[in-house]
C-alpha cells in the first residue's frame, strides 16, 4: 500500500508505475483524494512510482523492489497443509465409522 | 474517482429501515422465552429448515462478502478458491455435531465439552482462545459495517459501524438464539438472492475478456496458479475454517439447539450452499482494473466495484446483503459468545452456584457489555479485516486435534490437550510475523497435531465417554 500525505493527496490526479526511474512506458492509475492506494499482483521485480498533478510529477519517484516467496517454499507448506487436511479427514471418518459400530 | 454509489440519506434510511424491522423481530420472539433453554438454545429443537439457513448464513459473513474480494485482489484466483475451502469446515462439522449432541444431550457451550474431557487447565486455555478469537470477529464484523457504508456512500466509518452495532446488540439482547435463528432465515434468503443478481450484473456489463486483459496488464501475478503466497494460502485457508468452526461456540449452541438428527444434514447442506458464494465475491474484486478503481485499501474492494458497475439500485442490493450477512454473523457471534461467557466464566468461575434464573439475566447484561466493549475496539480501526481475522488463525487452528480426538478417541490425554494448544498458538504467531498471515493456522494446526499425539502417547490417558452424558444442566 502506498500513502502520501495530505497536501499531496488534494492535488493528485493519478499515480504513474514504470519498472524503470525514466518512466518509460508508464501506467497510470487514477487516485482519490484518501491519499492512498493499493496494488497488487506485480511480478518480482523493482518498481517506480511517482505522483503526478495532470501531466505534472508531483513527488520524487519511489523505489519498490518486488520479491515474492519462494516456490520451492510455498509447495512444502501446500503438502504440508494437504496432510494435515488429510489425516482430519481419516480422522473424523474413523471416529464417525466406530461411532455407528457401537451404536449400530 | 469514483463517485459515491450511495447517497448518506439513502444508506442511513435503509439502515433505520432494516434495524427497526430486525429489533421488532428480535422483540416479538423474545416474548417466547421462558427459560435459559429458550434464550441460549432456542428451546434445543430448531427443524431442518431454520438449522440449515443459519448454519449458511451465521458462516456468510461480512468477512464473506468483503474479505473474500480483499483476498481475491491480494492473493488472486488460488485466494478466490482458497476462501471458498472455508466450506469444507461446515461439512467436517456435519459428524461432529451429531456426535456432540449423543454425547451431550444437556450441555450449554464448547467449554462445557472441554472442562469434561479434560479437566479445568485446559478448558482455561480453550476459554482464552476461543475469547480471543470472538472479539477478533466481533470487530472484524463491526469494522466491515463502517467500511461499508463508509465505501458505499461515504457517511463516516464511526456512524456506519455505531448503528449497525447498535442494531444488532438490541435485537439479539430483545430476542435470543430464537431471534437470532429467524433472522438468519430471512437474511439467508436475501444473501443468496443478492448474489445471484450481483453475479450475473458483474458478467453482463465487465465481459471475461476485458476482465482478464486488464487484470493481466495491471496485477499479472493475480492470475498465476504458481503465485507463492497464494499456494500457501490454500490449506491455510481451509484450516484456519475448521479451526473457526470447530472451536466455536457459535457452532457447538446450534448442535445443542438443532433436533435430534438434524445437525449433521445441516451443516452439510449450508457447507455447500456456501461454497460458491466466496467465489462470486472473490470475482467480483477482479473488475476493479477493468474499471478503473482506485482502491485506498484492499478490504474496500468488494463494495466499491459492486457500487461502480451497478449503479444506485445495485448498490442498495450489495447493501441490504452485506448488512444481512453482517447482521446474521454478529448476532450469532453476540449469542454465542455471551453464553460461553455466562456458562463458562460468570456460572463457571464466578458464581457457581448460580440458578438458571441468574444466568438468564446475567445473559442479557453480558451481551449489553459484549457489544459497548467491541464497540470501543472498533472505534481506532486498527487493520485491515483480513489482517484482523488470519491472526486469530494462530490460535483456533492449535484447537482442531484437541476438539477431533477428544470427541472420538479415548487416548486423548489433558496435558496434551492443554500443551497443543498452547504449542499451536505460540508457534502460529510465530508464522504469522514472520512469514505472514496466510501459513498462520497451517503452522498452529501442525505443531498442534505433534504435540496432542507425542504427549497423549507418554500420558496414556484412558477417557470413559459415559461420564459425559452424566453432566446435569445446573453442574
């Protein structure tokens, strides 16, 4: 999430993102007057954004560098997650399954 | 910017509106309660039909309705799937009601399971967890009231979540679980109506292909199926329901309150009635590039797309359903938690020899503390709602193995029981600062699980089931 402070945020009308400081190939995001705004989903990867009043930068360009978990990483908690998910299965199963043998 | 979807006068006259017609309702049955039976179990005998809707739409949230899309825009298509696995906690409950009900034909809360099975220290831990969690809901639920109407029609979050609050402290104090079941009816209704209409408006103005171009061109890694924190969400997720779930007394007073033989075709029912709805409002997150939203923050999603593409009557319908799924949480949660606080800490620790007669009162007088003292945590809108709600994951996953083999394994031993939870819990937070919130209740739940088999194997612990059956009303 990226936040700017008040006077900043009255006269912002979009915030621009470049994965260069040049601002190559820009996109641009409207703003509201909350001054801030989140952003999600990006790659791995550095990121600029900067403030813009019309076609006019507002605010420095600011550097955000990307870097998301490893994969090899989430996979270890996924299988870990599934055997969890399912010794509670056979778990409950069983338990259900002795249940309506002795009440049976 | 997007302009408000909603006019204040508009939302805060809906909001009178529902509030008077649910404090009637809450009035009107409150008049049917003669006993603490009536006004915590509504009369232990609730019928398929009424268990089944409140079971969905208790398990609808606000958190459903809005954190589903804030996951969604966060964590992407696996956030979308990994939210809707919170059904497979509802399905899982379906046994487990049945056999908590054999097994406690007369008990009141969860925490009167536990004290039984395992004696008073751990019940003590399960009391803090499970009181933890539910002021972790409480304020979620009170929070999303004011970020919703705040993104709806931008009247204050302090004035939105006051008078939602106040509506359902006052219609669950007036009426009960009685009050609280039949509004869940009706609300269920409107959830699933709503969502149906939300679902097809989003479709027919944003086409698949727009949606997918701009999601691809502005937040790429939403709609990888190899993106790290989402697949760490998954199981996470799901786990972190069934702690929800299983741990509750939201879900253990309806297991005492259903019929004989009804809890178990409930739950399952509702579990999957529930599935698809987080699905449609994870989706709905997803056409805010293709709309070209800003989003100050990420659990303002849901409403601020749904109030965009469907102009001012679909916004009154996004209102009235994530007020429903509010109303029909929170008055569940209120319910609940005050009748594990009366059971449990006021007859339980407090007054021990406490008639039904003062529990009934004393009943009402917590509900009243529960809602002003959820109101002034809500007040400073510490977090986001998901932040709020995944923390509370480290503790109610480290309950799962305790609740799953207490109810059918004799060899669960009390030192085990009580240690899991406390190994769960400090090892869940530990995940939960230093990788995030979406392994906490993966960590908890599988610490949890050592811990409860290791020690349960050097306490050789030997539990009879019958003495459970033994446990009197008043005890």
């Amino acid at each position: 999430m990226l936040s700017w402070n008040v006077s900043d945020a009255s006269r912002a009308t979009s915030l621009q993102q470049s994965d260069s400081p040049e601002f190559s190939s820009p996109v641009t995001r409207v703003v509201s007057p909350e001054g801030s705004l989140t952003i999600t989903g990006l790659a791995d990867g550095e990121y600029y954004f900067r403030l813009m009043q019309a076609d006019t930068p507002l605010t420095e360009p600011l550097r955000v560098m990307v870097q998301h978990h490893d994969l090899e990483r989430a996979g270890l908690f996924f299988v870990l997650g599934l055997i969890l998910f399912i010794v509670l299965v056979i778990s409950i199963l069983l338990g259900a399954r002795n249940e309506s043998q002795h009440h049976g | 910017m997007v302009d408000n979807a909603l006019s204040p006068l508009a939302a805060l006259t809906i909001l009178v509106i529902f509030g008077l017609i649910w404090i009637a309702f809450g009035y009107i049955l409150g008049r049917k309660n003669k006993d603490l039976d009536d006004y915590m179990l509504a009369g232990r005998n609730v019928g398929l039909a009424f268990a089944t809707a409140t079971a969905m739409a208790t398990w609808v949230t606000s958190n459903t309705t809005m954190t589903a899309p804030q996951v969604t825009y966060q964590l992407g298509i696996w956030g979308m799937v990994g939210y809707s696995l919170g059904a497979v906690g509802l399905l899982l409950f379906a046994p487990l009601a049945k056999r908590i009900k054999q097994l406690l034909p007369h008990g009141f809360t969860s925490g009167d399971f536990i004290r039984q099975r395992y004696g008073n220290f751990a019940w003590r831990v399960f009391l803090l967890i499970s009181l933890f969690y539910a002021f972790g809901w409480l304020i979620s639920l009170g929070m999303a009231g004011g970020i919703l109407v705040n993104a709806l029609s931008g009247v204050p979050y302090h004035i939105g979540m006051s008078v939602i609050m106040f509506v359902c402290v006052s219609y669950t104090l007036l009426g009960g679980l009685r009050a609280v079941i039949a509004t869940d009816f009706v609300q269920t209704i409107i959830i699933l109506t709503g969502v149906i209409i939300i679902a097809y408006l989003v479709i027919t103005n944003i086409g698949f292909e727009e949606l997918h171009t701009s999601v691809e061109e502005q937040h790429p890694m939403l709609l990888s199926l190899l993106f790290p924190a989402a697949i760490m969400f998954l199981f996470n997720n799901l786990l972190f329901g069934v702690g929800e779930i299983f741990h509750s007394n939201v879900w253990w007073s309806r297991a005492f309150a259903f019929s004989t033989n009804i809890g178990a075709r409930a739950y399952f029912i509702a579990g999957l009635f529930w599935l698809p709805i987080p699905i449609v409002a994870g989706f709905v997150a997803l056409a805010a590039p293709a709309l070209g939203i800003d989003v100050p923050a990420a659990d303002m999603v849901g409403p601020l797309v749904a109030g965009q593409i469907l102009g001012t009557t679909g916004a009154i319908v996004v209102f009235i359903v994530v007020f429903s799924a509010l109303a029909s949480s929170l008055d569940s949660l209120l319910a609940a938690t005050a009748d594990l606080i009366t059971q449990d800490i006021y007859r339980g620790h407090i007054n021990p020899g406490a008639s039904d007669e003062q529990c009934f009162k004393a009943g009402r007088y917590i509900v009243l503390g529960l809602g002003i003292v959820t109101w002034l945590l809500c007040v400073p809108r510490l977090t986001t709602l998901a932040s709020l709600l995944y923390f509370t994951g480290a503790f109610v996953a480290s309950a799962i193995w305790p609740i799953v083999f207490g109810l059918y394994q004799s060899w669960a031993g009390r030192k085990a029981a009580a240690l899991s939870m406390i190994a769960g819990s400090s090892l869940g937070l530990l995940a939960y600062f230093q990788i995030g919130f979406y392994v906490a209740a993966l960590a908890s739940c599988a610490v949890s699980l050592a811990t409860m088999v290791i020690v349960s194997y050097f306490e050789k612990a030997t539990f009879d089931f019958r003495s459970l059956s033994n446990l009197k009303e008043t005890s």
